[in-house]
C-alpha cells in the first residue's frame, strides 16, 4: 500500500507540529520561571516585648527639621529616600508632590507635582530612588516616568503608549528596562490584550512597553481591592529587591531574571500561600466592593482578622530591618524585628517598638528608608508626634523648640558587628 | 503516478488552506482585540456620563430633601480649634452662627476627595478675600491632630475652624464621605447645600457666586 503522504513530507508536518506546540508553551508559560533560592527566616510574634531598649547597639541618632516650603508643603510623607546629598519624600495622597530637602532639612524644590502645566504630572502616585542614585517619579495618570539623576536634573522622560496602572514603578538594575507592580488589577491585563492572565509584576522595557509578565493569579481576582504597601521595592548592590503584603516572599530581580530570595514565617497568624482561594474566594463580593459598599469593609477585615503580614523590608549587608502588621477584627498592631544575616538561627529582636533609653532617650517609629552612603535608617514624624517620641531629658532637641506641624527625620546608625 | 499526483495536490491544498485559515483567525483575533479596545474605551465614557448624572441627581436629591433645617444649639458640640490646640473646651454653635444674619459653612470631612476640599478650601479664600461681610467658618471632623495639622497648614487656612464629630450634623449621613458647604442664618436655619467636585469648578464659581448675593 502506498503512503499518502511521501516520508519527507510526513517529518516537515511533525516538526511544524512540534514547533507549534513549544510556541503555545512558552506563551503559556508561567510562574515557572521564578527560581526558588530563599533562605527562610522565623519571625517569633506570639509574645511581643512592648518596647525593646537598643541602647547597647546603637552608634549615633541625629534629629533634623524639615524646613516648610511656602506653597509647596506636603501634608503626609508617604516615601522617604536618601541621596548622596539630598533626602526625597512624596505625598501622593493629599498635595500630590515629590520634595527634595539638603541633608540639613533645607527645602531645595519641588521635583514634580500635579498641575495645569505641560511639565506638571497628571497624577502624581509613586517615587523611586534606584543603586544608581537615580530618582524615578511615576505619573500613573499619563503612564509617564520622569528620571533625575543625583544632582536633580532630569535625565530622561519616559511616556507609555498603553496606560498601565502600577502601584509601583522602579528601575530594574543592569538593564534600561522598568518593573512595574500593580496589586490585583484586571484592567492591565485587558490593555496588555491578555484578560485571562492578569499578572502583578511586569517587566517593562525602555520605552514602557510590556516585555515580561510575572505573579499571575486567577482573572476572577482582577477587580479584588488589597493592601497595597506605601512601597514594594528596595535597592540592594546589584539587583531589586520586591515584596507586598501578604505574599510571604521576598523576591530578587536582576537583568538575567528573577528568583525567591528570603521566605518570612511568622510563628503567629502567617497568611497561606493560597490565600486567594481559602480567605478571598469565600467572600469574593466584599473584596470587590470594598470602596462601594460600606458593609463590605467589615467582611474584608474579618476575613483578614489574625493574619500577619510586613509592611516594609530595609536590608544591608549585615541586617534586615523589617516591619510587620498584625490584622484584628477591627484595627492592627505593628511590630519590628532586626534580623541579623550572618547568624540566621537566633539573631531576629523583634517588639512592638524599638528605643534608646540610654544616651538619646527616645522611642523610635518604624524605620522607612535607609541612606546607604551613611549608614543610617531613617524613619519621619511630625513635631507633634515627636514630642511624644522623646523621653525626658533626651539630648536631642528641647521640647519647646519643636514645631508641632513640621516633619522631622530622625537618622539611626547602629553599630557594626 | 497519477495517484501520487492527487497527494500531492492535496498536500498542497491542506497547506494552503492551514496558512488561509491561520491569516483569518490571526485577522479576526485582531479585529476583536481593536473591539475590545473600543469597548472599553465605550465603557469609560458611560461611566464618566453615569458619575456626572450620579453627581447632578445627588445634587438634586439634597436640593429636595434638605432645605430649612435646623441646627440644634443644644446637641451639637463644637470645639474651637483656631488655635493651636486640641484641648478647647466645648462651645454653643449658636454663639458662632447667631452673631451674623448669615453664614457660610464648610463641613469638612477628611474621608473623601481631597482635591475637591483642596479646590473648595481655594476657593473659600478668594470669597472671603473678596467678600469679607460673609463670615465663613469651617466645621471640620478631623480625628487625628496631626492631620489637622497639616491640613491647616498646606491649605494656609485663615478662617475659624471647629471640630465637629462626623454625624454630629443633623445631615451629615446625607452627604456620606463628602465635604460640603451650606448657608445658615443666625437662628440656625441651614439652607443651599452644595457639594463641591473638582472635576466641575465652573459650577462651584457659579455657586460661590450666587451664594454671596444670598447670603447678604
């Protein structure tokens, strides 16, 4: 019997079967391309000290005012960053603006802020200050970066020609491209012409142009509202550190991909890995209409009432500085703990919040920001909170020289080893 | 061989019809990808056209409901937070409002839209810069001091200001998370409730206008 179709032919369709098929693979391909590399670190949050004295560990602490800018205040510093001779801070809240101030707290300008203007943003959300000591501000409106360099003149523009919202833009290092991070969004996906794979991270290249997406999760969450962090990624040599709020994974990002770098667990309330299924599903209506419907918002929090999740990830070469929050049925409690890298077993001090009752005498709010060319962490309050920070006789400012509505760094050094 | 002939004719024809069908599904994928687009875009001018009727009707419905209320002396509490303390004792609304024949109030909540506050509070100035026969206070619901703080002072806010509870005011729950403003005589009648949006300052010079020429 002859063939219908001669051998040669026969291996031409096979390879065009097998070509096919690979392609449909790689476009199907997923979360697999994150490399599992992460060290795990234990968090203990059953039995929290109040307060926890660092006196013994700490070098220096310095106090400096932010002086006020007439017309260009800022009401609430959501992000604070260090450059080598300038501090950053953004309010994308209420004025809408991205301050720089000297390393003595003295107003220099204002980089961007909302406006009529060709130049001003549309929409002011989001500032990033990357290893090259670049800041990068977002203007989610317009999809729109404007990039300084460390002398504060503008470097570059970006526009997007898709409208993506991101809560978070940075740069990712090695590369000319952006990493952009959106909570769950559904709306992304349907711009990116791929509604059924909605994804949290997102590999942009230079022109903000989707290259890459990664942390898919079911389209059925795409309209959930959750946490979002007042910031999601930290700069650390020469890759990207990433983290959200109840993913209990600290991500690496660098040019030649990305992998798991540190697994936190918290002996109390750790949220599950499929969270999305066994707290969110169950009560999915409440989760998207938590801004619409007021009776939803109670759900949310019980639902989420136990939990424990961080909020903020400082790392240096010897130590992590990390801030977590504890869900209750109708508030939270937050907590701090310093993890000490090189002896991962027993070097985690963790308490509700850290203090200098010996030489400084003050109690420190949860550190923000950390200016690597000093050494110091940096955390804000206002001049009224401040007061209440510092103990009695603390060398560090008198009372009635403080300026109830005024921002003040406080700048932490600890002691090497 | 004539056998061989017609496979591979139909070698060809399959092929030929696997790239047409291939281009007409590649077509049509992106002809329905530009629809969903232009859905999409659909869905955003209706949603802009809802938020507007949204805005008109609720505007409308306050008009309805809300008109000659009035403020009970002896219900509401009232701070006076003008200066810089949290500690002011409590005071009579009637000793604020009874010392003019007319009013105009910003009920300030800090839940809500900001920038129409922010635009509302600018645009308070101008009134009261042009206009200082019309006193203006504003009835603020702030439940951290801090924020106030900071509130008065990007805002440069240069008229009194009181703390009051969210609720306190017999129509707060009308207005949900929205700041708003109203007239009020000095026997506590209030009247010409208006929420301010950013997103239509023509309309919220219109009322600022006409609410002066009432309020006299």
């Amino acid at each position: 019997m002859t063939s219908i179709f001669p051998t040669h032919y026969k291996r031409s369709l096979w390879l065009l079967c097998l070509v096919l098929n690979i392609l449909y693979s790689c476009k199907n391909q997923k979360d697999t391309d994150i490399i599992d590399k992460y060290t795990t670190i234990q968090v203990n949050n059953k039995s929290l000290t109040d307060t926890l004295d660092l006196s013994k560990m700490i070098d220096s602490v310095g106090l400096i005012r932010l002086t006020d800018a007439p017309q260009k205040s800022l009401a609430k510093i959501n992000q604070l960053y260090a450059l080598s001779d300038y501090y950053i801070a953004i309010d994308p809240v209420n004025t809408k603006r991205v301050n720089a101030y000297t390393k003595s707290g003295i107003y220099v300008k204002t980089l961007l802020e909302n406006g009529p203007l060709k130049t001003d943003a549309l929409n002011v959300t989001d500032c990033y200050v990357n290893e090259k000591n670049e800041v990068i501000i977002y203007d989610y409106a317009q999809m729109k970066l404007t990039v300084y360099d460390s002398h504060l003149k503008i470097i570059k523009v970006v526009k997007g020609e898709k409208l993506f919202n991101y809560s978070h833009v940075a740069s990712l290092p090695g590369s000319d491209k952006f990493v952009g991070y959106s909570n769950f969004n559904g709306y992304n996906a349907v711009v990116q012409n791929d509604a059924k794979n909605p994804s949290s991270l997102d590999i942009l290249d230079s022109t903000l142009s989707l290259s890459k997406k990664h942390l898919f999760y079911p389209s059925k969450f795409g309209e959930i509202t959750l946490v979002t962090l007042p910031k999601s990624f930290f700069p650390f040599k020469n890759s990207l550190h990433f983290f959200r709020a109840y993913d209990p994974y600290v991500y690496s990002l660098n040019k030649d991909g990305i992998e798991r770098r540190y697994k936190i667990i918290y002996s109390n309330g750790n949220v599950p890995s499929d969270f999305l299924e066994k707290i969110v599903a169950p009560n999915l209506h409440a989760f998207n209409n938590i801004g619409r419907d007021p009776s939803s918002h109670q759900v949310v929090s019980s639902a989420f009432a136990g939990y424990t999740c961080f909020t903020n990830w400082l790392e240096t070469n010897d130590i992590i500085y990390l801030s977590s929050t504890s869900f209750t049925d109708k508030t939270f409690d937050n907590f701090n703990s310093i993890i000490y890298k090189r002896d991962k077993k027993s070097a985690v001090l963790s308490a509700k919040v850290f203090s200098d009752n010996s030489k400084f005498k003050l109690t420190f709010p949860s550190f923000n920001a950390y200016d690597k060319e000093k050494g110091e962490f940096l955390t804000y309050c206002t001049g009224n909170r401040l007061k209440k920070y510092l103990h009695p006789n603390s060398p560090l400012v008198k009372q009635e020289d403080i300026v109830d509505d005024s921002f003040y760094l406080i700048k932490v050094r600890f002691k090497r080893g | 061989m004539k056998g061989q002939k017609i496979e591979r004719l139909l070698l060809y024809l399959s092929v030929v019809l696997l790239l047409i069908t291939s281009f007409l599904i590649f077509n049509s994928t992106k002809k329905i990808s530009i629809k969903n687009e232009r859905i999409s875009y659909l869905k955003d001018s209706i949603s802009y056209i809802n938020g507007v009727n949204e805005y008109y009707h609720h505007l409308l419905k306050t008009k309805m409901k809300l008109s000659n209320l009035t403020l009970n002396d002896k219900l509401i509490k009232v701070y006076d937070i003008t200066i810089d303390t949290n500690k002011s004792a409590f005071i009579r609304i009637g000793s604020i409002i009874g010392k003019n024949r007319h009013s105009l109030i910003l009920r300030y909540t800090e839940i809500g839209c900001g920038e129409c506050s922010s635009l509302t509070v600018k645009k308070l100035k101008a009134l009261r810069n042009k206009h200082p026969d019309l006193p203006v206070y504003a009835f603020v619901d702030f439940t951290e001091y801090d924020s106030y703080l900071q509130w008065r002072k990007v805002g440069e806010i240069d008229f009194p200001v009181f703390l009051v509870k969210k609720d306190d005011l017999p129509f707060d729950k009308d207005f949900q998370n929205y700041s708003y403003v109203f007239l009020v005589n000095n026997d506590g009648v209030a009247t010409d409730f208006f929420v301010p949006n950013s997103g239509y300052p023509d309309l919220v010079d219109y009322f600022f206008e006409n609410i002066y020429k009432k309020g006299l």
